[in-house]
C-alpha cells in the first residue's frame, strides 16, 4: 500500500506559498475585491478603466467612487454614470471615443453594465485595460429588476416566471462577464457589491489600489456615495 498523500504533484516547498497566496485571496474578499489576470505593471502609466457587472448589480455605486476618485469616465453622465458612448453604440463609433479620449487624457475609463457583450472586439484598441467586475447577489438584482419592469408598466409574466426568469438573465450575464475575462487575459478586479457596501473605507482603498489613484485624506463624501440609497 502506498502511504503517500496525493498532493497533486506539489513539492512541498511550494505548500507555504500556496497557503500565503490563498490567504491573500482570501483577505481581499473580505474587503470586497479579489484581483485576477495578469499583474499591473506600476511603470505602466497609461491605461483605460472598463466597469461591468450586470444592470442594478451595483456598478453605479463602484462608477461612483472611481469618479469621486479623480477617475473621468465621462461628461455630461446620465444618473446611472452611464456614458452614451459606449451604450450600444457601433464598434466605429466606440473606437473613435477612445481615440479621441486617450489623445486627451493618460489615464481614464467608462461604466456600462453590458458592456461585456461588445468589450472583446474593442479590447485591442484599448491602451492597458484594466476591467472591474462587479458582482451581487443574483436573485436581489433579478428582483430590482422585476420591479423596474412593474414600475414601467411593461405586461407582466406569471409571477413565478417572471422571477425565474430574471434570475436566469442576471446568472447569464455574469457567466458572459467570466467568459469575457477569460478571453480577454488584462488585469481584473471581481468586486462583491455586498462586502464592499459593509467594509466601505477598506474597498475604497483596496479599489484605489487596483485604478491607480490616491486615496484622499477626507473619504467622508465617498463613503456616504456609497450608501446604499444615496445614488439611486
């Protein structure tokens, strides 16, 4: 009989830092924010910043903060922080604002929920992309989002269909966003809406980290943006 414990095929050296690095892992989850991909240079000075998620999963509270963090993602924004550039706009069109934007500005970004249904085509005209992936709770988003659709007096399924249904589109969407992180390979943050809302100063910082910006001295304005009804 062999006595051996399958590892597989790990030397034991490698045990300890394996453990460190779930241990960071696992202490960035806390926060809110687990980075994935490849590892920012910090010589790289120049960079595009792309907020996705799914509609009311929250990106509008993270789009918030980068703004309140010096991060331009637009003029003349919609309430939703949502620049009409990149809303269902041609890939044209998209490849233009970004030309025109990295002639002005080094560092910069755009939200838009969706936007992983048109970001693979646009990400080899995008100088550095660095992504931020917001996620919450499926079935909290889904039912906000039923509730949009009776508020818009849109006709109405069974209500058991009409639930499932949501929670079906919100799951689908984030398998898109992984599928788009996967092909795309640039450096990413997975937010988790929930965590950040309740550790709000340490998102803000471990948030500024990923963007590239400092942390003010005053954050008193950014974390009450961050309260939950502030920016609805």
């Amino acid at each position: 009989m062999n006595d051996q414990t399958d590892t597989g095929g790990m030397e034991d050296d490698d045990k300890p830092r394996l453990g460190r690095k779930v241990q960071k892992l696992n202490a960035q989850a806390k926060i809110g924010g687990v980075r994935v991909g490849p590892v920012i240079d910090p010589a790289v000075q120049e960079y595009t910043v792309v907020i996705i998620g799914m509609p009311r999963g929250g990106t509008t509270m993270v789009a918030g903060v980068a703004q309140r963090l010096g991060l331009n993602i637009g003029d003349n924004l919609a309430f939703n922080l949502e620049d009409e550039d990149f809303d269902r706009k041609s890939l044209a069109h998209m490849r233009a604002a970004v030309t025109e934007r990295d002639a002005r500005m080094p560092v910069w970004g755009w939200k838009f929920p969706t936007a992983s249904n048109y970001l693979a085509k646009l990400v080899p005209h995008l100088r550095n992309p660095r992504f931020v992936v917001v996620w919450r709770d499926p079935l909290t988003a889904a039912m906000r989002s039923v509730e949009q659709l009776m508020e818009q007096g849109l006709p109405q399924l069974a209500e058991t269909k009409r639930s499932l249904n949501a929670v079906e589109t919100m799951v689908n969407r984030q398998m898109n966003n992984l599928a788009l992180l996967r092909k795309a390979e640039v450096p990413a943050l997975l937010v988790s809406y929930e965590k950040s809302v309740r550790r709000r100063q340490e998102f803000v910082e471990q948030f500024a980290g990923f963007i590239g910006l400092p942390v003010p001295a005053d954050t008193a304005e950014i974390l009450a943006f961050m309260e939950p009804e502030s920016y609805k």
